[in-house]
C-alpha cells in the first residue's frame, strides 16, 4: 500500500479537483473536513455518491444520482423504559396538540403525547399558547411545530415544542396568512403547510415554509393545484404529499413537491374516495390517507408509494367511521387520535403491510381536529 502525505490538495488550473482512485483511507485521529455550501453552491452536474456539507441545513448531504439527501445520524428514541403505559419502552414520540372538545371548553390548548412502539393512553406534554384546533402539525428529529388554527378566530402563529422535554409551546413566528385546516409535511430541515380555509370563508392554495431549527415567519414555497382545506400531507425525505380535502366540494386530488426546492404542486394522482377532514403519516416509502366525509363519515384507510406516481390504493379500515382526526407515525407505524364524536380513541396500523387498525389507547382529553406530529415520521 503506498502512502501519500500531504496537508493541501488542489489544482493550479482550477478544472476540477484531482482524482485519487482506488482504495483510499484517512488514517488521521483528528478529522476529515468535506467541501461545504451552501444549497445554490451544489454542483451543477454532480456524479452519484458525491457527499458535502451543506451550510443552509448544517448537514452533512450525498447525492443519490437523482438527488441530494442529508446524512442523519440522531436518535429518535424516547421513553421511559420503567413505564408500562405510552410513556413506556423507548421509541419515536407522538404528539396531539389542541383540538375541540365538548361544550363548556370548545377549545383546548392540551398537548398530549404517546411512544408510538408501545400501547397505552396518552400523557400530558403541555399546552399551546393558545386553545385551539385545526392547527397543521409537522416535526423534526427533536422539534414539534403547530401552524395556524381557529380560537374562534383564525391565526397566523406558529407554535413549536422541543419533544425530547414536555412544556409548553413557544412562539415560533407567523405563516404567510391566517389559515386554519390546512395540510402539512416536513423533512429533517424544512416545514411545509399548504392551503386551508382561510383567513376569510373560502380555501387558499398557498404553501408556506419554514426551516425547523430556527424561528421566524414562514416563506412563500409555492401554489398547490387548487385551492383547498380540510385535507392532510406526508412526506418522504424527498417529497411531500398532499390528498383530498374540500374545494368546497370533496377533492379525490393528491398532489406533490420536492421539499428541498420551492415551486408549485403538480398531480400525483387519485384517492380511492374524494372525501375531506381527513388524516395522513408515512414511512420513508408509503403515505397513508385515513377516514374523513364524503359526505357522510369513513374508515377507509388509502395507501400510496411516495417516490412513484399514481392513483392510491386499499389499505384497509379504522375501527370506527369517522372524521376531523389526525396522525402521526414511527418508521413502521401509524397512529391515529381524535375523531368528531370526540371519544379520544387512537387506533394504530403497520405501515409497511395491510389491513385493518387496532386499539392503541386514548388520548387524555377526548377532541376532534387536534394537530399531530412525531419525531420518527418518514420524512426524516
């Protein structure tokens, strides 16, 4: 083996870099400094397995040979192994923040969270900083965020929560507009919520963004298709998705973007029942689209593959006909809470197989329209 010595590597006609082939190994004890930029300064013709540092996201990034993708090494497990209950076991955390609850208290500002790998009821994390519901939920590895919602007054704000801990919710900043019901997706970096109905009686087709670690007010990403609220999204590291919803009248449209550029919405393809109210999470590989109203209530749970395109597919039932409930997911599970008759039931399913949801516990305050999010969802 030979061995090459050297403290700066460069080339004098700046043509390239030069190439060093074959088997190579850093046997340095100290560390190896990749290339770093920003996400404009990628290469514009990059070559599969190329890996950098990205300065936007404060990522380490390779290239796929379709596309870059942030190297993540956290560790989302969370739990107390010395509880039986949702607490218990380590795993991905689940959250279900404000919602509408029966009368005397329409709204609330509970936020409940559950370990999606065990069963069990839901806890007390703490409380948004308002009451509310209908507000869109997405996460990070370690950041919970609640955009928009009504109080009876639609809002702007932006709620976010460290999931690690419990606490209440912080100021994040505010969205674009005062929406309610809308549709939210994430990454690792970066948070969409698209559409919603709202600020006046009809729906938007805005889609804002946010980059999670920070706070601030959202950005304009793009359009969706259509105008349209009451409908959910998902994501995959690379695209988010968004299905169904009401235009006012129920929409079977699923659509999609590239979450790390920003630009309008294009077609995915079909719902197997336009309905609106309804809940999605996902793996890495699948979404799921569950229940809602059309007109009347549904248990009807949809299934697509992310990375394709085309129309979804039977996946299988809830344990009851409902609507207004919303989901948030593990690598291999998906968890549904809340629902309109405000009974506090979550159901679960295994993602990656199909068939019907079983009983996973309840939540602590029995609501309907409570934004959801975890830190193991298949965006990240």
């Amino acid at each position: 083996m030979s061995r090459l010595n050297v403290s700066n590597l460069f080339n004098e006609n700046e043509d390239g870099a030069p190439v060093v082939s074959g088997i190579s190994t850093f046997s340095s004890p100290y560390y190896f400094v990749p290339p770093s930029g920003s996400t404009a300064q990628r290469p514009s013709n990059p070559g599969e397995g190329m890996i950098r540092f990205n300065t936007d996201s404060g990522h380490l990034e390779y290239y796929t040979g379709e596309l870059w993708v942030d190297v993540i090494v956290n560790n989302n497990e969370l739990g107390d192994q010395n509880n039986t209950n949702s607490t218990g076991g380590t795993g991905t955390r689940g959250l279900f923040a404000g919602g509408t609850a029966p009368s005397p208290t329409p709204f609330v500002d509970t936020i409940d969270y559950i370990s999606v790998s065990t069963l069990g009821n839901a806890q007390d994390f703490g409380n948004l900083t308002t009451v509310q519901a209908f507000a869109a939920g997405l996460a990070s590895r370690t950041r919970g965020i609640f955009g928009g919602g009504y109080t009876p007054t639609m809002i702007d704000e932006i709620d976010f929560v460290t999931i690690a801990s419990t606490g209440n919710a912080g100021d994040f900043g505010d969205l674009t507009t005062s929406t309610r019901a809308s549709g939210a997706c994430s990454n690792s970096t970066r948070g969409l919520i698209g559409g919603g109905n709202g600020p006046g009686p009809t729906n938007h087709a805005n889609i804002d963004f946010i980059t999670i670690a920070s706070t601030g007010n959202a950005q304009d990403f793009g359009d969706l298709v259509q105008a349209v609220g009451y409908f959910s999204g998902c994501s995959s590291s690379v695209r988010g998705v968004f299905g169904g919803g009401g235009t006012p009248t129920n929409s079977d449209t699923i659509q999609f973007v590239t979450l790390s550029t920003t630009g309008d919405a294009q077609d995915f393809g079909d719902l197997t029942v336009a309905r609106n109210s309804l809940a999605s999470c996902s793996s890495s590989t699948r979404g799921l689209f569950a229940d809602g109203l059309s007109p009347s209530a549904l248990n009807t749970i949809d299934f697509v593959t992310i990375s394709t395109l085309g129309n979804a597919q039977d996946f299988g039932d809830r344990t009851t006909a409902t609507y207004g409930v919303s989901a948030c997911s593990s690598p291999t599970r998906g968890i549904f809470g809340g629902d309109a008759g405000n009974s506090g039931t979550i159901d679960f399913v295994t993602i990656a197989a199909t068939g019907n949801a079983s009983d996973f516990g309840d939540l602590s305050v029995g609501r309907n329209i409570p934004g959801a999010c975890s830190n193991g969802h298949g965006g990240l």
